[in-house]
C-alpha cells in the first residue's frame, strides 16, 4: 500500500492534469487532410495554443483520427472557443461542414495518470455464464459501428476532395479574370474603353 506521502504526490499530480483538462477542447468532425499546423494555425485566433494531440482511430483506418484535442493557455480560452464554436458555424482547411467542439474529458488523454484510490478488477467470463451473451453483443455493436464508422469516413473523404476540387477550379477561374484585366490595363485597352463610354480609369501602368 501507498504510504501517505505518496498518495498526496498522487493527488498533486491528478489534479494537475485534471486542470489541463479544463483548459483543452476535443474538437471532431475535421477533415482527415487537417494537419496539426492547420489545426494550431485555425485556432490560434482564440488564443495560445499549447499542444495539439490527434487522437488515434481504433475503429477505422489508423492514419485517420477520431478527433483532436487542444489545450489552450487556459480554461478561459477554452471555454472561448467551445462557446463560439456551438453558436457560430467554423470551419477548418475548407472542410465542407463545419467542426464541433466540446470540453475534454479525462479518458481522451492517453498518458492520464492513475485516479487516486481507484481499483481496476477484471476477469475472464465462461460461455456458460450469463454475462457472456452481454459480452457477445457488444462485440457484435462494436463490429457494427466499425463499419459505420468506415462508412462516415469514406464519405468525408469523397466530401473533402470534391470540395477541395471546386475551390481548385474557382481559384483558376479567378486567376484568369485577374489576368485578362491586367492585360487590358497594360495595354491601355481599358483606358480606350473607359473614355468611349466616358467612365473614369487610371493611366496604365507599365
């Protein structure tokens, strides 16, 4: 058994990390081509980003996460964004819906340390016994939601590199009209134009 001094070392420690909990944001609904750059960058605007830690998918493909978490300088800030972000649709790198935002909990974080004075027990069940159809058919729903999970997925990615696509092609659309104008502006086109239907143009620029 733990001696005093170190369960109140325990404690100190728990309590740490759970004021870093209050003060990080899980935020899901990203698209999986978000990168941890584009996440601090998008949020910064709230405040200090501290960390961000993309949590691992267990159910579906690995390279694709679940979800973020991300710890703001305070719980203040974090509450900032949890606020603007459920009452003011925000988007991230483009994504074609926008992100949700909730406080952290304690089981997010992998590197949680252990909750002073609780007790993990656990043991083996037996075809026999009645909690074992229990077990079965939670297997059978954690199966099921895995392939929903996949599903959700491949439609977000379809979602992504469509919209990625459009935004693509409106960009080129764009780039060319900007081009056109500043040839007539160069050539002094626009200036001609201008002076027929007797509308006011700055001198072309060379």
């Amino acid at each position: 058994m733990a001696n005093p001094e170190e369960e109140e070392g325990e404690e100190e420690k728990y309590e740490s990390f759970l004021s870093r909990v209050r003060r990080t944001v899980y935020v899901d609904e990203l698209t999986p081509h978000a990168s941890k750059s584009v996440v601090e960058s998008a949020f910064s605007q709230f405040g200090t980003v501290k960390e961000v830690i993309f949590l691992p998918n267990y159910l579906g493909p690995k390279e694709l996460p679940t979800g973020v978490l991300i710890e703001m300088e305070s719980e203040q800030k974090a509450k900032a964004v949890i606020e603007t972000v459920s009452q003011f649709p925000f988007m991230v790198a483009g994504m074609p819906r926008p992100v949700r935002a909730s406080a952290a909990r304690p089981a997010m974080f992998s590197d949680r340390p252990k909750k002073p004075g609780r007790r993990i027990q656990f043991r083996w069940v037996d075809p026999s016994d009645d909690e074992f159809d229990k077990a079965q058919r939670v297997k059978r729903l954690v199966r099921k939601h895995t392939a929903e999970a996949a599903f959700m997925i491949k439609k977000q990615l379809e979602e992504a590199e469509e919209l990625a696509k459009q935004q693509s092609e409106t960009v080129t659309t764009h780039h060319k009209k900007f081009e056109m104008i500043d040839k007539l502006t160069y050539d002094g086109v626009a200036q001609e134009l201008a002076g027929r239907y007797n509308m006011k143009c700055g001198p072309p620029y060379r």
